[in-house]
C-alpha cells in the first residue's frame, strides 16, 4: 500500500503541475488573443474610412501613391495569373517597360494576395495589406517584448501598440505597404537574440575546463554542432528564408533595422567586450549559412533589381532630412495634431516619419535616465540619438530655415545603396527602441504595484504615459471619392483601337496624375501605357528618377495644358510628335476629360494635322496608319 501511494502521490503532484502549467499558457494564450484583437480593431478604424467605399474611395493625402500601389499590385496577379514574368513588364513606360524589383512592387503580398486581387480588386488588397500591416507588426513587436524582454503583458502591449501606430506608420497608412508591413522585422530580431543566447551558454561553457563537468552534461549546442544539420542548419533555414521574404516586403526598412540593430548589439556589449566577442563568433556560423541560403532565394530577383532591364544605380532624392520641429510637434493625423497643429514642416503628408510630440520624448528621455543601468535601455537610447540626428539629413533646418550646420548623413550619404534612402525614414529604427523603454518602464512600475498598493510612482508613471501617448491616438485617415473611370476604358471600347501598340494618354501619365494606370486596370491590361508612374533610369550614368525620360511631345502636352494655351505648332514640332509616337509605338491616343482639355484637344489636332473623334465620353486620335 505504501509503495503504492509512493508511486502515485509523485505522479499526481506532477499531473496537477502540468495542468497549472497548461491552465497558465491558456490564460497568456487568450490575453494574446485579445491584444491582437485590439491591435486589428484599431487598425480598421484607422482605415475605415477606405474600408466604407473600397470601389471609390481615395486616402486624398497619398496624392498618386495608392493609384501605383492598386497598379502593382494588379498587375503582379495579372502576371501571376497569365505565368508571365512579375520581376518586369511592358505594361507601363511602353516599350522600355518597368523593372519592378527596382519598384516597390512587395511581391511578399502581392503575389499570396493573387486571389484576393483578382476577385475584389486591387483597392481591397490595398487596404487590406495596411490594415494586416498595422495590426500585425504591433502585434509581432508585442511578441517580441512579452518574451525576451518583459513579463508584464500590459507592459509589452504598451510596446507593441507604439510600434503598429507611431507617428510614422499612420503617416505611411495613407500610401506605403513597404514601411507599414514590419511585421517580419521583431521575427528576426527574436532569431538572433536566439543565435546569441547560444552563443553566451556555449561561450560561458567553453570557459570551464571540460575536465569540471561529466561526460553526461556535454552542450547541447556543442552536439547540434557537431551533426551535420543539426541545430544551427535550422535556425540558419529559418533566418535565411524571414530575410528572403523581407526583401519581398520591403528592402528599405530591412536595411534601417540591420543598421539598428548592428549600432544595438554594440552599444550593448560594449561594457562586456569578452562576451560580445563570444557571441559573435559564436553566432557568425549560422548567420553566414543563413545569408548564404538568402542569396540563393533572392538571387534571380536581386539581379533583376540591380542590372535586369530598366535597372538603375540610386536615386537622387535632394534633402528630404526632417526638420528639427518635427520631433517635437505632434502628427497631422492624431488627437494631438486636431487639437494642437504645429506648423507644416513635414516633407510632404506621407513622410511625417517622427512627430513624436515633446511629452513622448521628454517621458522616454527621463525613463532612460531612471533605467540606465540596464544594457538594454543604453542601447536602445543610443539607437534613438544617432539615427533621429540621421534623420535630420546633411543640414541642420529648424522651422523650414537651414542653419547651415552640417549632420552626419552628409558623409552618409556617399554610400552606396544608404544613399537611396530618404534620410528622413531614419527615425523609424527609433520607434522600436522608443517602444522598449516604454515597455521596460511599465514593468518596473507595474513590479512597483505589486509590492505595494500605495506606491505613487506607478500611478505617477501611468499619468505621464498617458499624457504622451494620448495625444499620439491616430484618428482616421482621410478619403475622398474619386472619379468613375471613363466609359471608353470601362466598358472595353479601347480595344477596338489597339492592335499590337500602346494607348498614348494627352498628356502620357506621370507622377503627379497617375490615373490611367487605374483606367488601365479597369480594362485588364488589355494594352500597355506610354508614359507611367514608376522609378526607372535616366541618362548614361542610370540615375533613377520618378517616371519616364521626357519626350519632347510629352513636354509640349504638359507644357499646354498647365499654360491653358495652345502653343504655335510648325513643322518641326509635327516632325517630333510623329518621331514620339512611333518611339510609343503608338495605336491611338486618347484625351480624357480633364483640366484645360480643349487647349489639349486644339493642340493634338495642329500636331497630327487631324481633328479627333469623340468616342464614348473621350476624344481619340487613331493613329494606326500614320505612324
């Protein structure tokens, strides 16, 4: 009888801790549950007012940047759907094309959103990528921080909730997927605190002499080392492939976040040099590995990018550093900006990329003070002064006036693939160090509760995080209803005029009025478009510039119409229109109804030397049998 209790008191003492244990994860399990629902929650409310009108609603601030983003996103599940090529086409800028690797095309999205795109259309794979994109990289950040850095789940709620709705990313949730998908970012981050928590266990093992610990107790990573595909191999898979699928995403964040985390790592074990050096040998293996399964994924795309057809070198940008006001001003697009606007130093509505508002910075200033001690506040606040000062460009500008004092980035931006990088996405390697002192000072103020009711420093605390956090509340993006797309695109009446060529719209699309690539969408890439709204290269040295090289008929059109005055046409000018259009190999071109478009219309009938035809809502000029 003994013997049996003896056997069996262990057993259900062991039965009843693993049911504490399995009851304990369901908890956590439904408190992530309900914070990723209060991440998407906000998120649709943020885009609710695209969400109401997915056919014709417009976020009015991303100016022509949601018509590219519907447009690449199309046109990757039209490519996908044909088999044909998605790294480039001819669909735009006919006949030189695109390269769309040297675009933002994010085939991360657009190509598993295929079927979304194809039923819905491309305005709903658009929203919807913003709003799984706020949501998810909250979420992910939040992740992160309840398992490597806090165990407060409200703390690394705080954290994650900045990272998905900081300043910058509702300003890109009016027009840029690529910086709001960051999701991958904090998966990373976890596989190399992984690679290094490794790397100190074996470092620290290998300082003992092997004769002071038993045969039995040999590493585990010393085992997985010494098998051929053993532990390392996985994680060296699992860290090439997140990588490979970022740079679908979106390179330039990736390389932000490699920058940061490299200034990070060294800043944290830079009082520990000994065991920084352990952990660096330790962890080179597998991340090497992992950069060479990397290549091998993205080496077709990444050839594309760099020397396919219509690839380019960099992109000359100009100064788009931050204005020094814009750190502490609050952003357009929240309750602070509502109720207290500031003056417009912002590059333009998308690119409010810090904002951070003074309590927010002064809050995070005085908890890094308190919390200094900590490695990873020292990191995470250096992170935060070098790539703010980054973020201000190569000349210092206060309220839109340059001081004339020079910043780091004016040697920064000598570097190669750093200088395509608008200097002011720097301050978003700042959002996550910001969110993780937040997160580390909520937990010591919630550990300060516990231990005593009455503590005023957490509920003084709470306050103060409120008073820098509320004004930062992301209202509603804004939408407005944008025009139906002409009939004559609609209803398919523009392929009765094209044969093998293009459709030249007066004038050809660019940048600043980008809509017939929706009406070209709407048409199902039935032709391809002279003229577009893309990066591509110009000139000998391939220089990038936004949209296409100006032909001189292009000009002419433009020129017109911003003049609303027909121009005098010779025969010089019909020479060069005829050489343009045969360039465009061009079947008709069309005017839609637009500003000043009877000066367009006077100015296309001297040019051909014949008056257009009013077909369907539009007028055409069929130009098959001149060119």
């Amino acid at each position: 009888m003994l013997e049996v209790l003896e056997r069996t008191v262990p057993k259900t003492a062991a039965h009843l801790s693993r049911s504490r244990r399995i009851a304990h994860r369901l908890r956590l399990a439904r408190t992530d549950l309900l914070i990723a629902g209060g991440y998407l929650a906000l998120a649709v409310l943020v885009l609710s007012g695209q969400w109401r009108h997915p056919e014709d609603g417009y976020l009015i601030k991303s100016g022509q940047d949601q018509t590219m983003w519907e447009w690449f996103f199309a046109v990757t599940a039209h490519n996908v759907a044909n088999l044909e090529n998605p790294l480039g086409t001819v669909l735009q800028n006919y006949p030189d094309g695109v390269n769309m690797m040297a675009n933002t095309a994010m085939f991360g999205v657009g190509v598993p959103f295929t079927p979304i795109t194809l039923l819905f259309g491309p305005t709903v794979t658009f929203v919807l990528v913003l709003t799984l994109g706020l949501a998810g990289t909250a979420f992910a950040w939040y992740w992160l921080f309840s398992r490597h850095l806090v165990d407060s789940r409200p703390a690394a709620a705080i954290g994650g909730l900045f990272c998905g709705f900081a300043p910058g990313m509702i300003s890109h949730g009016n027009a840029h997927p690529n910086f709001v998908v960051l999701l991958l970012l904090p998966i990373i981050t976890a596989r190399f605190l992984r690679l290094a928590e490794r790397a100190e266990t074996s470092g620290g093992n290998r300082a003992v002499p092997a004769t002071a610990r038993p045969t039995a107790d040999v590493d585990r990573a010393d085992l997985a080392t010494a098998r051929p595909f053993g532990r390392r191999g996985r994680d060296a898979v699992v860290l090439g492939l997140l990588v490979a699928l970022q740079i679908a995403l979106g390179e330039e964040p990736l390389l932000i976040y490699a920058m940061a985390f490299g200034v990070f790592a060294l800043v944290y074990y830079l009082h520990r040099p000994r065991l920084g050096w352990h952990v660096l040998r330790g962890s080179t293996p597998t991340v090497a590995l992992a950069a060479l399964i990397t290549v091998a994924l993205t080496e077709i795309p990444l050839w594309w990018q760099f020397f396919g057809p219509q690839s380019y070198r960099s992109i000359d940008h100009g100064p788009m550093g931050n204005d020094l006001e814009a750190l502490f001003q609050f952003p357009s697009e929240s309750l602070g900006g509502m109720l207290s606007p500031g003056t417009n130093v912002a590059i333009n509505p998308t690119e409010e990329n810090s904002y951070f508002g003074w309590p927010l910075l002064l809050l995070v200033t005085v908890g890094a003070i308190l919390l200094w001690r900590n490695r990873v506040v020292r990191a995470a606040s250096v992170v935060i002064v070098a790539f703010t000062l980054l973020s201000l460009g190569s000349s210092l500008m206060i309220g839109r006036e340059d001081t004339g004092i020079t910043l780091p980035w004016h040697w920064f931006e000598q570097l190669p693939l750093v200088n395509s990088v608008l200097e002011s996405r720097f301050t978003f390697a700042a959002i996550p160090a910001i969110a993780a002192i937040l997160a580390l000072a909520t937990q010591r103020a919630v550990l300060y509760w516990r231990e005593s009711a009455t503590d005023w420093r957490p509920l003084a605390w709470f306050a103060a995080l409120a008073v820098a956090l509320v004004p930062l509340t992301p209202t509603i993006l804004p939408v407005v209803q944008r025009a139906p797309t002409p009939a004559f695109f609609a209803d398919g009446t523009v392929n009765r005029y094209v044969t093998d060529g293009s459709v030249v719209i007066v004038p050809p699309p660019t940048p600043p009025d980008a809509r017939a690539l929706r009406w070209q969408t709407a048409a199902d890439f039935s032709f391809p478009l002279a003229g577009g709204y893309f990066v591509g290269p110009t000139g000998s040295d391939k220089k990038g510039r936004y949209g296409p090289d100006d032909r001189p008929t292009a000009t002419l059109l433009m020129k017109a119409q911003q003049a609303d005055r027909v121009p005098v046409v010779d025969d010089a000018l019909r020479a060069q229109a005829l050489a343009d259009l045969r360039y465009w190999q061009a079947d008709v071109l069309v005017l839609p109804p637009t500003e000043h478009g009877e000066v367009l219309r006077l100015t296309v009938d001297q040019l051909l030397g014949f008056h257009g035809q009013r077909v369907n809502g539009v007028w055409i000029w069929d130009v098959r049998g001149l060119v």
